[in-house]
C-alpha cells in the first residue's frame, strides 16, 4: 500500500514527527534531568540545615562542658575536709549571728538527672536585724565554695521591733 501525499500534508507528518521526537526527549531527558536536580537541591538545603544545628549543639554542649570543668575545678580548690554545714555555722559565728541560729538541719540527697550529691542545710535565725541577713546572704552567695540559697523565708517579728526571723536552705555539690 502506497499513499500518495501532496506537499502540504508531508510537512504536517513531518511537523508531527518532529514534534512527537522532542515530547519523548523532554519527558525522558530533559524533565528527568530537572526534576533529579531539584530534589537533590533539597536534600542539600535539608543536609546544611542539619549541619547547622549540628553547629549550634556542638557550641551549646563546649558551653557547658566548660562550664562544668569550671565547676568541677572550684569544687577540687575548695578546703579539704569542707562541709556545708561548718562553713555555715563558721559564717555566722563571723558575722556575729550564731547566737541567733536557732536550728540547723543539714541533709544530702542525690540529683536524679546527673547523679550529682548535694550536701543540704537548713537554717532558722531569729530576731535579727534585715542588714545581718542580707550580709549573711551576701557571704553565702559570693563564697567560693558555690553554694546556692535555694530557699529563703522572711518573717517580721514583733509590730515595732523592726526585727525578723529566717529560714533559709543553702545547697552545694559534694566533691
């Protein structure tokens, strides 16, 4: 079989042919190649942000890391034989409170999360002026031995006396 086509419909076979040729090359080279490249763009963009945050836990974590061989040297510098509870009653007895303790109760427990022990005391002075408190806090809080006042309660004593009680709880780490 034959056919006998004029001029005008060969160039529209023709048009066709070559159009259908290029639809194959696009939809198998051409798109392909563009569609690898955008997810590869992705998969690039995803890997730097996670290079980033990488970044940012690494200078998180030296942050702390230093800050806990800071604490772990203050903690080896500290007097051997230290105790919380003799640096307290110590303190007060050199700021002239002793005679206004009324109790002190110390106690240790362990920090969950670290395995940490913390050496706790307790400590209730009564009728004393607010100037010997905050002097006592402010030794307590600026001692090298890095204590902590974890818990502090304030009570007025008598209307006119301008005198008050404290209960305070002071933490350390043991070494």
């Amino acid at each position: 079989m034959h056919l006998n086509l004029n001029q005008r419909e060969k160039i529209t076979i023709s048009g066709a042919a070559v159009f259908l040729v290029i639809f194959i090359m696009v939809q198998w080279l051409i798109v392909p190649v563009f569609e690898k490249r955008d997810e590869l763009k992705g998969r690039l963009d995803s890997k730097k942000n996670i290079l980033m945050d990488m970044k940012s836990l690494r200078s998180e974590y030296l942050a702390m890391k230093s800050k806990a061989d800071s604490s772990r040297e203050n903690l080896n510098k500290r007097q051997p034989g230290f105790t919380l509870f003799s640096f307290l009653d110590q303190l007060a007895g050199d700021t002239g409170l002793k005679s206004h303790i009324e109790y002190m109760k110390p106690s240790t427990a362990v920090k969950e999360d670290s395995g940490l022990k913390i050496s706790r005391v307790e400590l209730k002075l009564q009728e004393i002026t607010m100037k010997d408190l905050t002097s006592y806090l402010f030794k307590v809080e600026t001692s090298e031995n890095m204590l902590i006042v974890k818990r502090l309660s304030i009570i007025k004593t008598g209307k006119d006396s301008g005198l008050i009680s404290a209960v305070l709880q002071v933490e350390t780490f043991e070494s």
